[in-house]
C-alpha cells in the first residue's frame, strides 16, 4: 500500500468501540438477483453468467495459489462476478445497503463515505457519520487478528485503528477500517424494518478497486470465518431458496431460523431431501464448502470419470465447492466435455454454431418444437442432485420464430464449483452444528 494512502485511512477516524457480541439471532433476510430489473435479454443474461462465472472460478483458483482469503477480488470483462444481492441496512438510523450473498467470503464490507477510491453506486454511501452507534474496531481486540492483513502487527499504525486490507493474484484490492454498528434486515417488500441486530463488525470500504456494474455496494460474507454473518450471529444453520434469475421475486434468506424442508413449500417430483457432508481442510486459508463430488450422470448414462478428478488434494488444490456467488456451475475441462459430448450423442437437435459471444454447448431448436433433451444429475458422497431441465438448460429465442437452448455450464481447471443457477428453486440448508449441506426441491417464493 502506497505512504499517501496510509496517511489518508489512517487520519479517517480515531474512535474505539468495543464489541459487544450478540445473542444467536433468527433472521429472515431476502436477496434479489444482481441482474434483476435492468432490461437484459435472456441472452444477455447467459453471457454476463457465463463470464462472471468464470471469473470467480479463476479468482478462487488464483486466490487459493497464492494463500489468500476467498474474499471480493477479479472482475473482468466488465460484469461482477455475482448473481444474488442481500438487502439490509446499516446504522442508526439504517442506512441501506445491497450486499452480494457470498458463501466464499468471510468478511462483511460497505462502501464507505468519505471515500477515497470507490466504485459508482445505486445508493448512497454508508456514512459513518449519520450514524449514532458506529464505532471503530481498535487493534487490540481480537477480530482485528482474524484478517488476513491488517494493521495490528508488530508496527501498529492509525493511534489503534484496525485498518484491513484485501489484495489478491489479480491486484484488485478492497482497503478500509474495521468497524461495529447495528445491522437493520428488510422486510420482503423491501422497506427497511423488522429484526435489528447491535454491534457487528464489518468493512468499511475506502479503497475498492475493481468493476463493479450491477447493483451492489459491497460483500456480505456467509463463509466459514470468524467474521462471517453466521458466525458473528453465532446460528447453527443458514439457507436460502433462489428464486429464478429471469423473475422478479425475492429470494427467502435464512439465518438460525430452523427450516422446514419437508414444508408446503416443498417441490414435488424430484426426490426428498438429500444430504451430504461437508469436507474439512486442515488449511486456514480454505474458508469456503467443500462437498464430495463422485461423478455425473447424463441420460441414463453415468459418465466414465474416476472420482479423484473431483478430490480435494493435499496441498488444497481440486476439490469441489458449493458457492452461491457463482452463477453456471463449473467443472474440469476434461468433465465439462465428456459432459458436452453425452448432450451432442443423445440429443436429436442440431448444434447451433454461434457467432455471437456465447461459448456454451447451445442447439438449434425447430420453431414450435418442445425437444427432449437428457437429463443432468450430480452425484455426491450420500445425495444426489437430480437438475430439473430448467437449471442446466437456458433457452433463448432467435429471430424468425426459432430459437436455441443452451447448456448453462462452464468449463474450468481443476476446482469444481456448483453454482446457483443450478440452485435455482431448491431449499439449500447449511447445517453448521452438523457440518452438512441438504437440499429439497421448493417454490422459493412460498416459503
């Protein structure tokens, strides 16, 4: 970090608050689409997937290379590398703010008002300011320590003030101060109201460096860290239900609260609830969730792919995530292609040969015609995901009255990410007491 910057977040503020940590609380939260609202075509909506997805999952590669914390970093091309965005409100009285809902990210950040650096932004700029319980984290409390750097090593610099700073492979790079303030969470009709959680400790964002283009002002970490929401909220347990990316409704977001998966809301169909367990690391570093991933199934067809292709190593590398900052799912190149050539076998339909810049597997579909295309499972230690046609399949209509479909996945190096369009109107519990992930076909927008 350059000395003029230094000198500039250091002189910011100069209050101590102590922490206060809450009582476990049970929250209703709801998340939108990043996308929603903004007049994108289906097409549009596919490419702008596609590239965020594959941005993340290089982020997430490159970050784990060089041991850094899976936290806001590469943007390229333009599109943030995000689908869904939590609403809530910071301070007193709340200010609001739209969060991205990040399973991979263990730090909660706002962009901050005065600011330095930042990007442009729908709503205003948290201030401080305005708010009667802000206060500045100092660095002899331990939660400064959590981070990855900060400014409470051996040379303690800002009179005590922690003092954070991200930088990742990429060079994108988020800078502010540590702070604590009350957290307001909205109402499904997106008024500010209802549970308000004091003392928190979040980000201030003075330095953020990077494209952001959707609709965020920051990221809402729901990781395995100590500064995640989960954690500081001390629940057992989250879920969310991600409602379509082309509608319009809101997403149900849970924390502590005990979901009914076996509920009303429940999808008929597809199976019950499934069930597997989360893969601890011994690394640190590794905030996000890891699943055992055993193999794919296209058709009837499981296809020929040894298991370790989606182990987890031991220097941390491979493996296979479930993240909910990434759209299309992401698999090994040498799967994703097995994957393609199953699709190209046992589909009757013409492979469209775009010029556009869509890079999926996509097929010319007759007009008027309702093809069948196979079915897309993923199989993992103890539960199966059986994708309804609607989460691995995106259509797109053509001039003329024709029209493709699409296969919404991505091809990637040696981590696999399940992504949330293929999360899309399923209940996703993350049982933390437990250390397992389950999941339930459901009508997101009745729970």
């Amino acid at each position: 970090m350059k000395k003029l910057e230094k000198i500039l977040l250091l002189s910011l503020l100069a209050v101590i608050a102590v922490v206060a940590r809450c009582d476990a609380a049970a929250l209703r939260l709801h998340a939108t689409h990043a996308d929603a609202g903004r007049g994108f075509s289906k097409r549009e909506l596919l490419h702008r997937m596609a590239v965020r997805s594959k941005a993340r999952s290089a982020r997430l590669l490159s970050g784990r290379a060089v041991s850094a914390r899976v936290d806001p970093g590469s943007y390229t091309d333009g599109v943030p590398d995000t689908e869904y965005l939590v609403h809530m409100a910071i301070g007193t009285p709340p200010q609001p703010v739209q969060l991205i809902l990040d399973t991979g990210s263990g730090l909660t950040w706002t962009q901050c008002a005065p600011c330095v650096s930042c990007f442009r932004q729908r709503l205003p700029r948290f201030d401080p300011s305005r708010s009667m319980t802000f206060a500045v984290q100092p660095c002899d409390l331990p939660v400064c320590h959590d981070l990855s750097w900060s400014s409470c090593g051996e040379q303690s610099w800002g009179n005590g003030i922690c003092v954070y700073s991200y930088a990742y492979a990429d060079h994108s790079i988020t800078t502010g101060h540590l702070d604590s303030d009350t957290f307001t969470f909205a109402s499904a009709d997106d008024a500010i109201g209802g549970a308000s959680v004091p003392d928190l400790t979040f980000g201030c964002g003075l330095f953020n460096n990077g494209i952001f283009v959707s609709n965020e002002t920051g990221i809402a970490g729901f990781s395995r860290g100590k500064l995640s929401l989960p954690a500081q909220l001390k629940v057992n347990n989250f879920s969310y239900c991600f409602t379509a990316i082309t509608g319009s409704e809101p997403s149900p977001v849970f924390l502590g609260v005990p979901p009914n998966l076996y509920g009303d809301a429940a999808g008929g169909g597809r199976g019950g609830v499934q069930s597997t367990a989360f893969i601890r690391y011994h690394s640190s570093q590794l905030k996000a969730y890891y699943i055992s991933l055993k193999g794919v199934t296209v058709g009837t067809t499981r296809l020929p792919i040894h298991e370790s292709v989606f182990a987890l190593k031991e220097d941390g590398t491979g493996g296979t995530i479930i993240d909910s900052g990434t759209g299309m799912t992401t698999l090994p190149e040498a799967v994703y292609n097995l994957v393609c050539d199953a699709f190209v076998a046992q589909t009757k339909l013409t492979v469209h040969n775009s010029t556009s810049s869509l890079s999926q597997l996509c097929f010319s579909v007759p007009p008027g015609a309702k093809p069948d295309v196979p079915a897309l499972v993923l199989h993992f230690e103890g539960a199966t995901l059986d994708l309804p046609r609607e989460n691995y399949m995106f259509e797109i209509e053509e001039a003329g009255g024709r029209s493709i479909t699409c296969l919404a996945l991505n091809a990637g190096d040696d981590l696999s990410v399940i992504g949330n369009f293929q999360q899309q109107n399923t209940h996703v519990l993350y049982d933390l007491a437990n250390d397992m992930l389950s999941f339930v076909p459901a009508r997101c927008s009745k729970l």
